[in-house]
C-alpha cells in the first residue's frame, strides 16, 4: 500500500519541474482568453473609430463610382485608380488591422508572460503516431474541449440572436435612408452588436481561465518518489550530505584540538565546560577562545591542556559565561575582560614563578562575572535540562 501511495500523483509540482515545464514551452494557455482579446480589440476599435471608418467607406465609395470620361476609355487608367483605392482602404482599416495583431500577439502573455522556447519548435515524431492521435481524440481533454465549444456555440449564438432580434427595426429602417445616412447609421449598430456578443465569451473566459490553471497544474503533480529524487538531485543525497557534515565536524574538532597546545590557559567547570583562551598583545584586540566544549569534551580538553603543561583554572561562573556567550575563534564579550585579565595575570605569573622561581602566586578568588552571562544564574523553565553535547563532539 505504501508504494502504491508513492506512485499516486499527490503532490504540488515543484518549482524546479514548473520551471522545467517551461523551457520546454508547457505552460497554461487559454485559447478562450485569446480570442476574446482579439474579438475585444477589433470590437472596440470599431466602436471608437466608427464615425471615422464610415466617412472613409463613404468617401471610398464616392470616388470608386465616380468615373470621368478620359478614365473610363482608358484601362491603365482605371488599373491606377484601383491601386489607390486599395491603398487608401488599406490606411483606413491599418488602425483596426495593428490593434487586432497585438491582440493576438500579446494575449498568450497575459497568462505566463513572455516565453520562448526552441523545443517546442523541434519535431514531435509521436504526434505522427495514429494510434496516439485516435487516443487524444476521445481523451478527457477532448470530451472537455467539445463540451465548451458547444457551450460557446449556444452561449454566443444566443446573444447574437436576441442582439439582432433587439435591433431588427433598425436594421429595416437602413433601407429607407440615403447611403450617406445609412452607412454610419450601420457602423454604429455593427460595432454595438459586436461589443455586446464579444461581452457574452467573457463569461467562458471567466470559467476556461481558472480551469486551463488547474488543469496545468494538475499535469504536472509530482509523485512522493518523484519528490524525493528531485530533492536528491537538487539538494544532494541525505547521507551524503550527512556523511559532509560528519567529516566537517570532524575536521573542525582535530583543528580544535590542535589549538589547544597553543592556548595560555583552560579555564574549568571544573567538570561540565572546558574553555581554552589564547592572547597575543600584536594582533589580537581581546584574548580569543580557541577550544571549547562540555561532559566528555571538555575532560578531552583537559587531558590535552595537561599534556602540554597548559595551566588549568577552575572559575565554574567564567567558564560557564564564555562557553555560552563565545563562538569558536572569537573574541571574548567585553563584560567579561575584567575577569578574563586578571585570569591572565595569573597565567603570566605563573610562568614566570616557573622560569625564576619566588613565591607561587596565589589563584584568583571569585571573580566578577555578570549574573546575566551565567547561565547558572539565570531562571530555568520548570522540567528543563540543561543540554548536553553528544559524546565525541
């Protein structure tokens, strides 16, 4: 059951297989939303450039009929004269025809954006197939697409016939004005029929639009194998990548603990944190934790520390604040210099009670450490346990 689950198309498509979709020219189309956008730039260029359509056509047909007697015994000359009219008709309606050619150039873009993609130009030898197309043609997406040409069919054929059943008088009342008076008459009448038919298909648009979304996306649902390959694709193989964190780590803890020789001193829980700070007076602006870690960690720090005669100090306060409030390789917070000075002081004592003798210095008592950076000091949540590092970290 549980890899017939994984097999099931259940999940969102991800942006990568989105993207992925689209170089390869797949993206959501509304045919419908096409159409109504060149049905609406032709309409509505006719509605507001009307009048001037029609004294144009008027004009036209004024000169196309008017012949004078040298034209009409000359066949070249009639040959010139149709030429200009062509191209006089052809400057008139230029208007309607560029509004109608960004209509439909533009309106795939009101959906996805502008997309270009070469594979969808390459040759599909599959579509060649007639078993496939026989498929296609009595497939889901087929029964869909007849249901809404039939219902566009019905829809638009509706309103065209109550458009025109609404301005039957009209249309009869042409016949008894002048051309003059006729021609304009009907560039307003087909113009307002046009708009009001092309307003009905806003109807389909409403409904095609969401419906060609979903169906997209709905093509393009991912299988949970499907999405657990991806992500190893993209993001790596888990265990692998565990595999790189675990080798991180472990390079970060050998170079932790071959700064630990190098520190002036290892400040103490003395059993729960261990803190080993460094200080050079050139180059560094305030002593630096270059190790540090808790439980059996930090009982590793101080077996390091003692191989190497590092001085060990127990100031549970100091090193509970540094270990919390100090990353490794940084420098320690500046409420803590006064207390971290005279550690040091200490250290350097004690070095030079090594090398000439005299008498021992004397450990630092209790020093002033900020309640607010001991974590000890700090209120704890009813039931909660102070988080221990993994052993070997």
């Amino acid at each position: 059951m549980a890899e017939d689950s994984d097999l099931e198309k259940t999940e969102q498509p991800s942006q990568r297989r989105l993207d992925q979709a689209r170089e390869k020219g797949q993206v959501a189309r509304s045919r419908e939303l096409s159409t109504f956008a060149v049905l609406l730039a032709g309409g509505g260029t006719l509605w507001f450039m009307g009048d001037t359509f029609t004294q144009h056509m008027v004009k036209l047909l004024h000169d196309g009929l008017t012949l004078d007697r040298e034209m009409a015994f000359n066949p070249s000359l009639m040959t010139l004269r149709l030429y200009d009219l062509s191209l006089e008709v052809l400057i008139t309606f230029a208007p309607l025809l560029l509004a109608v050619l960004l209509a439909a150039a533009f309106s795939p873009m009101l959906l996805n954006g502008w997309i270009f993609s070469a594979q969808a130009l390459q040759p599909q030898f599959s579509r060649m197939n007639p078993i496939s197309g026989i498929g296609r043609m009595f497939s889901a997406n087929s029964l869909v697409e007849l249901a809404k040409a039939i219902a566009k069919s019905l829809l638009i054929g509706g309103v065209a016939a109550w458009v025109i059943w609404h301005n039957k008088d009209a249309v009869m009342a042409l016949g008894a004005q002048s051309a003059v008076d006729a021609i304009p008459e009907m560039g307003h009448l087909v113009g307002s029929s046009f708009m009001m038919i092309v307003g009905a298909m806003l109807l389909i648009v409403l409904i095609d639009v969401p419906f060609q979304l979903w169906d997209h996306n709905k093509k393009l649902m991912m299988t949970k194998e499907e999405v657990r390959q991806e992500s190893k694709e993209s993001e790596g193989d888990p265990m692998v990548k565990g595999r790189i964190r675990q080798l991180q780590r472990e390079a970060a803890r050998r170079r932790m603990m071959a700064a630990i020789p190098t520190a002036d001193v290892v400040v103490t829980n003395p059993t729960h944190y261990a803190v080993a700070l460094k200080y050079a007076e050139t180059g560094m602006r305030a002593p630096v934790v270059v190790a540090k870690g808790s439980h059996l960690m930090a009982l590793r720090i101080r077996e390091i520390a003692r191989e190497n005669h590092v001085p060990i100090l127990e100031a549970p306060p100091l090193a509970r604040a540094l270990h919390k409030h100090t990353d490794l390789g940084e420098s320690i917070p500046e409420a803590l210099y006064t207390a971290v000075a005279q550690v040091l002081a200490y250290v350097f004592q004690l070095r030079s009670y090594e090398k000439q003798g005299g008498a021992r210095p004397q450990e630092p008592g209790e020093l002033p450490v900020p309640k607010e950076l001991d974590p000890a000091s700090q209120p704890q949540p009813p039931g909660q346990q102070e988080k221990r590092e993994l052993p070997g970290w």
